[in-house]
C-alpha cells in the first residue's frame, strides 16, 4: 500500500506542473525586418536559426508581415521565412502592411489582415493567430475592437496576444543608430543588458499575471527579428532558464486558457498581462518600467557606450 503510495504520488508529481514552474515561449516579429548594425538578412535569418537550435528552443513563432517582402530589405524574405519553418519554428500573421488599429478604418484594417492571410494560407508552418501591429487593439474605440475580435474569430483566427514585452525593438535602434554614428559598442555590456532586460520583463509580468490570475500562466515573449536577436538569442535563453524558465514551443503557450480572455478596459493596447491587471483595477505600473525609451535609453547610453550619466 506505502509502495502504491508512492507510486501515485511520483505519478501526480510528474503529471502536475509545480507551482514554482514558469513557462515561456519566444515569438519573432515584424519578419522580414529591416537590416540592423551587424549583418545582412540571410546573415541573420542563419544566425538565429543557429542560434535556437544550440538553446534547444524546438518551437519558436515569427509573425510575418507579408508588405515588407516588396521593401530593399525583404529581398530574399520568402526564402528566409521558409528556412525558419525548415528549421522547426511557425509563422502567423502580423497584418500586411503593419497599420495601427486605432489610425485605421476597421474595413481597411480588416482588407490589409486578409491580404497577409491569403499569403499565408497553405504555407507550411502556418498557425491561426493574428498579432496586433504595436499591440493596438484600437485603443479608445471599442466598437473598433470588438469589430476587429468579431472579425478575427469570423476567420477562425485567434489573437496572437504577448504577455511579456521587454521593447527589444528600442534596444536595436538605439544600437543601429550607435553603430551608425561609428560609436564604440561594448558588445559584452550590450549582451548582458539584453538579457538582463528580457528576463526582467519576463519576472515582472509573470508576477503581474500570478496577481491577476492566480496562477503562472505559459508566457509568450515579444521579440522581433532583429541583429540582437542574431547575436544574443542562445544567451536570453540561458538567462532565462538561469531564472527558472521552461522554454516551451508556442503551441503550447497558444494553448493555454488565457487565449480566450478579451478584456474591458479603457485603452486597448500593449500586453495581455497589462490589460488583465487593469481590469482587475491594480494601480500602475502595470508595465515593465525599460518598456519606455525613457527609462531604456539612458540605460543603454551608460551600460553600453560608456558614456557618463545624463549625457544626452
Ligand atoms: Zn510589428
């Protein structure tokens, strides 16, 4: 009877997530993105492909935005988006031309998220989601947002939603610009900041979502398809599962049942988490504080040029 006991117990153990488990997926968008400091496109679609596969990352999604295939940098996007699907990861749609809801008539918007669908449609790797250009599910209007979730769910596809935003897409402009302007980059300080700042992201949200929810839900990290993302992705993994992170494939994050939450609340636009802490009424900050260039920028200036405080 002890035996069986124990037996079950270990069965329960191995079943049931711990408590303590966090769980996190990675997702890449804005693909094919326009070049950063360091390399060509084909240079970094195989820098990162590389680079998840030596971090074990099995499943990663990149949300493409089929409009910038036509731009300089998109040259040779269709093979690289390809490579990423070879490679294990999944693609999803980021709208065609990348509007913001809240600038946009709902009927445009709606014409534009088709055009990327109809590129997508039969691609291998493709899932149903759909990710919100800056997160703007229509801000104030909410006839627009509820047009577009009613519009979404018409198409049978879901909201491609991110509860963790670490503004990696801020930290590569500031370090294209750097480079641009020949300033020296101290590559290992600008490594440590991006992982630092990732995995930050991730604690502070998941601490927010634990508030709100009662639970740690399967996180999905925003990233973009950036030069950093190249260069650092293997080391943000380490980082994160330095902290007790389980990296998990999208599908699974996608499967979690925070997927049919559609909160109320007064501006629709930025993280789920965000939303989800508003709606239960939690004071601000609701997000992470290096979201705003304002607290980032500096940040990056001392840590990653070296220059002295306030010098900008
Ligand atoms: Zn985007």
């Amino acid at each position: 009877m002890r035996r069986l006991l124990l037996f079950l117990a270990l069965v329960l153990a191995a079943a049931a997530p711990a408590a303590a488990e966090k769980r996190i997926a990675l997702t890449f968008d804005d693909v094919p993105r326009q070049r950063g400091a360091f390399f060509t496109p084909a240079e970094r679609t195989d820098r990162l492909i590389a680079g998840l596969q030596r971090a074990e990352v099995r499943q990663a999604a990149f949300f493409v935005t089929p409009g910038r295939l036509a731009q300089p940098d998109g040259a040779g996007g269709e093979q690289r988006i390809a490579a990423y699907v070879r490679a294990g990861h999944v693609i999803a749609n980021h709208s065609f031309s990348h509007l913001a809801l809240s600038a946009t008539p709902a009927a445009d918007y709606i014409a534009d998220l088709d055009r990327a669908e109809a590129w997508l449609g039969g691609r291998e790797g493709r899932r149903p989601w759909y990710r919100y250009p800056f997160l703007n599910e229509g801000r104030g209007d909410k006839a627009k947002r509820d047009a577009l979730r009613a519009a979404l769910k018409a198409r049978g596809l879901r909201n491609g939603y991110v509860t963790v935003d670490g503004a990696d897409w801020n930290m590569e402009a500031l370090t294209t610009k750097a480079a641009r302007a020949g300033e020296r980059i101290d590559m290992a300080a600008l490594r440590d900041l991006y992982v630092e700042t990732m995995v930050d992201a991730a604690e502070f949200n998941d601490a927010l979502a634990r508030r709100a929810l009662g639970r740690s839900p399967a996180h999905v990290l925003l990233l973009h398809e950036t030069d950093l993302a190249a260069l650092f992705i293997a080391d943000l993994v380490r980082g994160l599962r330095r902290n007790g992170w389980r990296i998990v494939t999208a599908d699974e994050a996608y499967a979690d049942p925070l997927g049919n939450a559609a909160p109320d609340v007064p501006s629709a636009q930025g993280t789920l988490t965000e939303a989800l802490a508003w709606e239960k009424g939690f004071p601000e900050p609701r997000w992470y504080s290096r979201a705003d260039p304002k607290v980032a920028d500096p940040l990056f200036e001392q840590r990653v040029l070296h220059k002295p405080a306030g010098a900008h």
